[in-house]
C-alpha cells in the first residue's frame, strides 16, 4: 500500500484554491480538484477524498 499523502497549504494557496473552486467559468473538473486539495490539506485521508460524491458533468 502506498504511503499516505498529505499537502501543507499556506493561507494564500488556501484563498487561491477557494476561487478556483468556485469560479464558474472554469471546467468542473478542475473546480473539483481544487475541492479535493483543500480537503486533503484540512485533513482528509487521499481514500476519503476519492468518496466524496462530485456532481459529474464530465464523463
């Protein structure tokens, strides 16, 4: 099994990946990605980060 990830973001990378999460002009999977770095960094694990349901406009 691969060793856990983990990512350290500093309050700026925080803000930047907040607007990228919410900026509609943007792909909703790079907007989901965004979400996913940002729960990684609060302390999700890389496996409860892959459960969370994203609504899927992309196939």
């Amino acid at each position: 099994m691969p060793a856990p990830l983990r990512i350290l973001l500093t309050p700026e990378e925080d803000r930047t990946l907040t607007e990228l999460r919410l900026a509609q002009p943007l792909l909703q999977r790079t907007r989901d990605r965004a979400h996913m770095l940002r729960l990684n960094a609060q302390g999700w694990s890389t496996r409860d980060c892959g459960n969370v349901r994203v609504p899927s406009s992309y196939g």
